[in-house]
C-alpha cells in the first residue's frame, strides 16, 4: 500500500494538533473517538497526523461530540504558514 504524504496546511480544514490535543485532553483513545463520530481509526490517525483534511460535516460531528466551539479545531491563521 502506498504511504500518503502529508497535505500542506493550507489545504487542511482543521487544525491536526487541536483535534489530537483535544482528544488526549478527554481522556480517549483514537479507537473510541472513531467509533463515537462513526469513522475508522484509521482515517482518524490520518487526521491527526495531517496527511488527510477533515471535511466541515465531520469538523461540525467532533465539535458537537467533544461539546466545543468548531473554530477550536479549525486551522488557525498562524498554522497556515507553518
């Protein structure tokens, strides 16, 4: 299988470091995140790791599970030149 090279920042919809500080921040292993929102662990590795964009729907699914503003997974300004 071939490995997915990472998407530049500026073409991710959402921050990959907020959704995995987020995530470490409730307590919950990718396993029980990807279950809750009903997508794969993979794909939510990929998410965090930057390799894959998270579409607005799934951005809009985390915020409500997660009980946060959607902008605090969002990418930020300063992360686009990074």
């Amino acid at each position: 299988m071939p490995q997915r090279t990472r998407v530049p920042h500026g073409s991710l919809n959402h921050s990959p470091e907020a959704l995995r500080w987020t995530r470490d921040a409730k307590g919950l292993r990718q396993r029980e995140l990807a279950d809750a929102v009903g997508i794969s662990r993979s794909y939510l590795s990929e998410l965090e790791c930057g390799t894959r964009s998270a579409p607005p729907h799934l951005l809009n699914k985390l915020a409500a599970y997660f009980r946060c503003p959607v902008t605090m997974l969002e990418l930020r300004d300063d992360e686009v030149a990074a």
